[in-house]
C-alpha cells in the first residue's frame, strides 16, 4: 500500500537533507523520538507502533527513512522536485501489504498528518 501528503512549500532537496535529521525528528514528526542508541544515520526510536530502528538515507530530492524491524517494512521518503508536485515536498510512504485493517490505516493517515503539520512548521 501506499499512502501521499503534498506539502504546497517551495525548498530545495538540499534544505530537506540539513534539517531533517535523526537528532532533529521533531522538526518532522511528533509521533516519533529517539530512545537509545544514535548513530549519525541509525537510531533506536519509539513511537506510536512500539520500539524500532529507524534508518535515514539522502536520496535524490531528499530523504528515505526506513523502520527496519517492521514487518510491515514501512518506510517513506520526503522528497521534493519531482512528481506528483515538484514544487512541493512530498512525502511518500509505503507497506509492504495489499491491505490492512482499518485501525492500522488511520494510523498511518494520522502519522502521514503530522508529519505534513510538522513540516509545515519547519519550512514556513
């Protein structure tokens, strides 16, 4: 499955890799923190799904961020430049599932919410 915000907001990928960083996750989310160990791209982090790490990759137009023990191997990029809207960031994330129970989805929706909430506080 997969799940879009566009965030109507003019940056550059550049801007998109200086901020948001694992040191940095409330400028992005604030359903996701730091609870152990930090390495410049790899932290323990807790949240809204339980304890997982979580990954950070610069990409082009942006960032990848991945739950690596998820067995939904959820992960989403924030990108900007490119389609559906280049001149906006897009965040898009997905699971590796055709379908999900209803609750699951909301909370994606949810965390697809601040994440946009947050990001438009960060680059406003």
């Amino acid at each position: 499955m997969e799940f879009f915000r566009i965030i109507k907001v003019k940056v550059q990928e550049s801007d998109i890799q200086k901020i948001l960083t694992l040191s940095n996750l409330d400028s992005m989310s604030n359903e996701i923190f730091v609870i152990g160990n930090q390495i410049k791209d790899k932290a323990s982090i807790g949240g809204i799904w339980g304890e997982f790490t979580l990954t950070r990759s610069e990409i082009k137009g942006g960032l990848r961020f991945a739950l690596s023990e998820c067995p939904n191997a959820l992960s989403w990029t924030i990108t900007t430049g490119f389609p559906p809207d280049p001149n906006s960031i897009v965040i898009h994330l997905t699971i590796n599932r055709q379908q999900k129970d209803s609750s699951f989805i909301e909370e994606v929706e949810e965390f697809l919410d601040d994440h946009k909430d947050c990001l438009l506080e960060t680059y406003s």
